[in-house]
C-alpha cells in the first residue's frame, strides 16, 4: 500500500514538473509603451518585433501606444521608423537567472522617442540598437544598460556637432557676397547661443534639484495626484497620473524670477524638458483617458 502511495505521489510530482516546464516554455513577457515628440502624428508610425528569425508587426493605436509579447530567454529587436525621423532599434533580452521566476517580473513599459532627421546624421548607425534592456540582478528586474545608452547619446550629440559645422562652413562660404547678412546672422545667433548656454545651466540645475526631492510614495490613488515644494528661490509641482499599474510622472519649475520650465519623467530617459505646450497637452490627454 505504501509503494502504491509513493509511486502516485511521484507520479504526482512528474506531472507536475511537466506541466510547469510546459507553462514556462509558453509563457510570454509583456511590453507595453508610447511613442512620443512626433507631434501626436501616429498614423505612419511602423514598429515591428524580430525574434529568432521572425519579423512580426506591432500595431500602434491612435494615441501612440502599443503592446507586444516577448519570448522568454530570447534576445528580441524592437523596431520604431517613422518618415522623416530617425529610426530606432532597441534590443530586449529576456534571460532571467535560474532563480527567478518570470511570473513576479511586472510588465515593462518602454516609452519612445523619435527626433527628426537632422543635418549630420549617419542612418546606417541607426541600424544598431540605440539602447539594450537586460535584466538586473540588483533591481531584480528589467533595466536599459545605462552605460550603452550614454556612449549612444554622446555620439548622437556628435553626430548633431559635425551638422551644425557642415552649416556653419556653408554660411562662411557665402559671406563674400552677403557680408552684411552673414554678419547679422551670427550676431543674431550668438546671442541666441548665449541665451540657450544659460537656459541649459538653469535647466540642469532644475533637474538635480528634482532628482532630490522626497521619495514617491509606495502607492498613489488612481488618477492625478498633485504635490509642491518651496525650495530656495523656486517651487516644483510634482504630478502623478495612475492609470492601471503604469505611473507617469511630471514636473513643473516655477522661479521667482518668472521663469518656468517643464519636464517628464521617461524612465529609461531620464528627465527630459518640455515645452509648456507639450507639458499641459500630456496632462489633458491623460485626463481625458478616466
């Protein structure tokens, strides 16, 4: 009787172990995200999945989101082409150690942005992928490498350096016979770099200070949720807007002085400054969305 017990038991057991690899084999990662800065003009935006050989096609809805599945433990390239902007490959892995259990790995939401193509710029570059997501042994989930996307981001800002020159030398080619409105021009645009060298200073310093601000709460109620803090000099409106298990963050910097400068949080992006036209737009539509 005992055998019988113990031989169903490991019957039992086998099924099981069968059943799980079974599951694990099946199972899919999800990846939610939005593609952004495209003047909320969607309608040609392409983006597509290539995994072990196969290009699949991801659908992008009127408001710039999508949704995709990834194989586990499969290196996945994820395509964004929009016409007139730069193309985008981001490579996912979704290799897990052993240890860990896919199932307590939450969804991962990847926001996307598009720039226009500008003078300068080396498409065939851009076929590489601008960013890698690995998973994380410290965060115990998914994360951009961060030193891949910085060594990305400084030959992204060369390449926009060696445009700016290519346009610079092709307006001292032409000051022979236009002296006098060349020299308006660079009168013109040194101010205006001047002005753009202290609106960078500015703006860094706004996003150091909001990078040390209170930590977010463990959790936030549905919908908007609005905090202020009077630091030295200016005040930083903070927003949360919930929807679901996703979290978007925004910033607004009001200074004494009068200014006033707008950032999101992208995650994987960092702190990005916007327009105050872009910062209420993202407000309202997330409004809109309840």
């Amino acid at each position: 009787m005992k055998s019988l017990r113990a031989g169903i038991i490991k019957a039992g057991f086998l099924i099981s172990v069968l059943f799980w690899s079974s599951v694990q084999m099946n199972a899919q990662y999800k990846v939610s995200g939005e593609i952004i800065d495209v003047d909320f003009a969607f309608q040609d935006v392409a983006v597509t999945l290539l995994c072990d050989g196969v290009k699949s096609k991801i659908v992008v809805s009127g408001d710039g989101k999508f949704d995709t599945f990834l194989k586990w433990n499969q290196v996945s390239l994820l395509s964004f082409k929009k016409p007139g902007y730069v193309a985008k490959v981001i490579e996912f892995s979704t290799i897990v150690p052993g240890d860990v259990y896919p199932q307590t790995i939450e969804p991962y939401y990847l926001p996307v942005r598009l720039f226009k193509v500008f003078p300068g710029v080396d498409t065939v570059f851009f076929k590489n992928p601008v960013a890698k997501i690995r998973f994380d042994n410290n965060l115990k989930d998914f994360a951009d490498d961060r030193d891949y996307s910085l060594n990305v981001k400084y030959k992204v800002e060369g390449m926009r350096e060696k445009g700016r020159k290519e346009r610079d030398h092709q307006l001292g080619s032409n000051k022979k016979n236009r002296k006098t409105t060349t020299k308006k021009v660079e009168t013109r645009k040194k101010k205006e770099e001047s002005v753009s060298e202290e609106t960078k200073e500015v703006v860094q310093k706004d996003s150091e200070l909001i990078k040390g601000l209170p930590p977010l709460q463990h959790s936030y109620p549905q919908g908007r949720t609005d905090e202020s803090f009077e630091l030295k000099g200016r005040t930083i409106d903070r927003t949360i807007f919930c929807e679901g298990k996703k979290r978007r963050i925004y910033f607004r910097v009001k200074h004494d002085w009068g200014g006033e400068f707008f950032f999101i949080d992208e995650a994987q992006l960092g702190y990005r400054c916007v327009s105050k036209q872009v910062y209420l737009e993202s407000l309202d539509r997330l409004m809109s969305l309840k």
